[in-house]
C-alpha cells in the first residue's frame, strides 16, 4: 500500500470507532491536522488528539512501518520532537513507543486492524495497484454542464468551510477563542511557505502571556520585537529590511530579553517577493494585534464588526476596515496589511471562526448571516491548487470559476479529497 494512501485514511478519517495505541492507550481524534506543505518535518501539522482523556496537539507523522522513523533519522530531527503521534500501517518495532531527538517517547497507532469497513472495501478494490497511473489532468470535470458542475463546486465549498469550523472547534477543547482567532490569523499571514511557522510562533507567544505584558507596560514595537528576534526572524532578515529598523528592533529585543524566548524555526525565506517576505508580514499584522489586546480578539470584532448590524456586505467592510486604519509604526511607508491578506484571513479564518462563535451562542439569525457572507464572496486570487484544477475544466467555464470564492474552495476540497491522493475512482464515483 503506497504511502500517501495511508496519508488519505488519516486525513478523512477512513478508522474504526474505538482506536488503541500499541500500548493500549485510548486515542481520540479531533482534528487530523493540515497535511505539511513545507519543504520539512512531519506529514501532518497542528493535529489535536486525546490519549487515555489527556488532549494533545501537535504533528503526525505517518510510515509503512514503525522501523521507517529510524531509517528515515526522524530520531535525529529537531523538527520531528513537535510529533505527538506516530502512525503506522505495521507495527515492526519490540518497543511500544517511538523515541524522538529530545528523548521523549510518543505513542504509536497501528492501522493494520483499526481501519473502517468503507477503506478496507476501497483496500480489497485497489489491491496492490497504485491509487492511479492516469493523466495529469483528467476530463471529468470538463465533461459535465455548468449547472452540474456549478452545483458539485457549491457543495464541496461549504464542505470545507464547514471543515474549518470543526478545525477550530477542536481547537477549543484545548483553547478559547482568542487564541485560536490569534493562531488563525497568523498561520493566514504565512501563506504556504511560513504558515506553520507563524501558527507555532502564535502558541510558543499564547495571547493571554500577550495581554498580561500589555497590562506590564509593554508597548507594541517591544512585542513585536520579541516576535522577530525570538524566532530569529529579525537575524535572518538583516539584508532585507533597513539598517535603521533593524537597530530599532534588535535593541528593543535585547531589552526585553526576559519576555523573549528561544524558538527553533525554519524560516522559508527563498524566493520570495518582498511584500510577502514573513517579517513584514509580522510587523504588520502585531501591529493590529497589540491593538486588539485591550479588549480582547473575539470581543474586538464582535464590538466593531459584529455589533455594527452587519448583512453580508457589511461585515465584510467593517472588518476591512480594522486593518486600513494609518499606522504610525515601524513601517512608515506601509498603512497596514494587504488586502490579499486581510481577505484570506477573512475567509479562511475569521468567518468559520465568528460561525463557530454564533454557534455556541444558537443564535440562528446570524449563523445564516455568516454562512451568506462566505457564498457571495468574491473569489481569492489564484493559488497553484486553483491552477492546477482550472486544468481540469472547460476553459469557458474557468472565469465563473474564478470570479467566486465557494467555487475555488470547491476545487480545493476537490482537490484535497481526491486529487492529491490520485484516488480518480473514488471521485468518478462521488462526482
């Protein structure tokens, strides 16, 4: 069975009911994680599990077999000690847990005897075929009629906004609101390079720690260097950013030498266009979150966007608005984020989060309100998902495509379920 079949089963969930690690442990899972885009570490990031009633979030890695973490010198690997659970499809190892670089030992969930009857079905159909040795760009799409295709877009998009909702409704069995908005809008400003970067920034700097130096005196170009330097951000960016901001942020940093910490990030700093170059980005967006500490993330924008009656349109710009205010702060020629990433995080972040919100409050009202913002959005730019899935399409049918966010987000899903997975019967049969 190829290895990222095994990365399928995880990530839909293809398991039986009740899950034992080797050990015996009882494993509960919340939330598979966001398969690793990164150039290294894990399969899956920013998972979150319960072992015996003890919630835990972190990676997954997924093997053929147990012994593959050795060969594969996971146990050498700093990047690998955020690992909380070792998945495998066999079990070849005397030992019933698998040792990390730090020398602590993590709990190991065989797959062989936990799978579903649906996957072991799909198991038996396959055999030992690969998922698939077709084209690149299949016709499948491109063969249906706009209505048809339109309708199979709309559903697979509030699949997946829906998906984000229960992502950070499991986030919240170990966290609140603020923190998970916090670590949201962070992960958004990282785009696909630094994205978990910024995410484990976000937990190594909880929010409340945030607050409560706030409450210290700790003014924003003081946070914000804490941010830069304790990730060694501000040392890897010193070519790319002005002599005098540079000064300015590391004496500030070496000042606040007791707030700082001492993180092992792995910056993806090639090819990438300086607007989007990660210090900006957390300049920029620390900035607007130490305006928010006073009061709060959730109570922020529930104050100055919610509250203000918003149909769809007007939640949209009221919460433009909260990022387009004149900053006076290190980046004097920057008023504030992009509207690229300001819409990501709106989209991406902050509607699943506020739907969640109204949610736990039964207020039906605006869940309805919430949901109608994200399917009248305008679409996103294109991403090379949306790329690649526009090939499957009629080229006539691509501008509607792109013209309407669900529908992007329908081919992601698409993409994600399907695609990546080369699992082209399991599509023909749900599409």
């Amino acid at each position: 069975m190829e290895e990222k079949f095994l990365y399928h089963i995880w990530d839909e969930s293809h398991l039986a009911t009740d899950l034992k690690t080797v050990s015996g442990k009882d494993l509960k899972i919340h939330y598979q994680g966001q398969f690793n885009t990164t150039f290294r570490g894990p399969d899956f990031v920013n998972a979150i599990i319960s072992l015996d009633g003890e919630d835990l979030q972190g990676a997954v890695e997924i093997h053929q077999n147990t012994q593959d973490w050795l060969k594969h010198n996971h146990h050498e690997d700093v990047y690998y000690n955020q690992v909380i659970l070792h998945i495998v499809l066999n079990h070849n190892s005397i030992q019933p847990y698998t040792m990390k670089e730090n020398g602590e030992f993590i709990e190991i969930l065989e797959l062989k005897n936990q799978l579903s009857e649906e996957i072991q079905k799909l198991i038996t159909d396959i055999g030992d075929r690969k998922l698939s040795s077709g084209n690149d760009y299949c016709d499948l799409l491109s063969a249906i009629d706009n209505d048809r295709l339109f309708s199979i877009l709309t559903l697979y998009g509030k699949q997946r906004f829906m998906s984000k909702v229960r992502r950070f409704n499991a986030s919240l069995a170990i966290s609140d609101f603020d923190q998970v908005l916090y670590e949201g809008m962070m992960e958004a400003a990282g785009y696909d390079k630094n994205k978990f970067n910024l995410f484990q920034l976000a937990q190594s700097i909880p929010f409340i720690k945030l607050r409560e130096w706030h409450k210290e005196g700790l003014i924003s170009e003081e946070m914000i260097s804490i941010f830069v330097g304790s990730s060694s951000l501000l040392q890897k960016s010193r070519n790319r950013i002005s002599p005098e901001l540079y000064e300015k942020l590391m004496c500030n940093y070496e000042s606040q030498r007791f707030y700082a910490r001492n993180l092992n990030v792995d910056w993806q700093l090639f090819r990438i266009r300086p607007g989007n170059h990660p210090i900006f980005r957390l300049i920029l967006l620390g900035e607007f979150l130490y305006n928010c500490l006073p009061a709060g993330l959730l109570n922020f924008f529930v104050s100055n966007v919610e509250a203000l009656t918003p149909n769809p349109q007007k939640r949209y710009q009221n919460f433009c608005q909260q990022f387009q205010q004149k900053q006076r702060g290190l980046l004097q020629n920057s008023k504030s984020l992009g509207s690229t990433v300001v819409n990501n995080i709106y989209i991406n972040i902050y509607l699943p989060i506020i739907y969640l919100y109204y949610q736990k409050m039964a207020n039906a009202e605006m869940l309805e309100s919430v949901l109608e913002s994200y399917l009248t959005f305008k679409a996103l730019p294109e991403n090379y998902i949306t790329r690649f899935m526009c090939n499957h399409i009629n080229s006539s049918q691509v501008k509607a495509v792109n013209n309407k966010t669900l529908y992007q987000q329908g081919l992601i899903d698409i993409y994600y379920r399907f695609c990546r997975y080369r699992l082209c019967s399991e599509c023909v049969k749900n599409i």
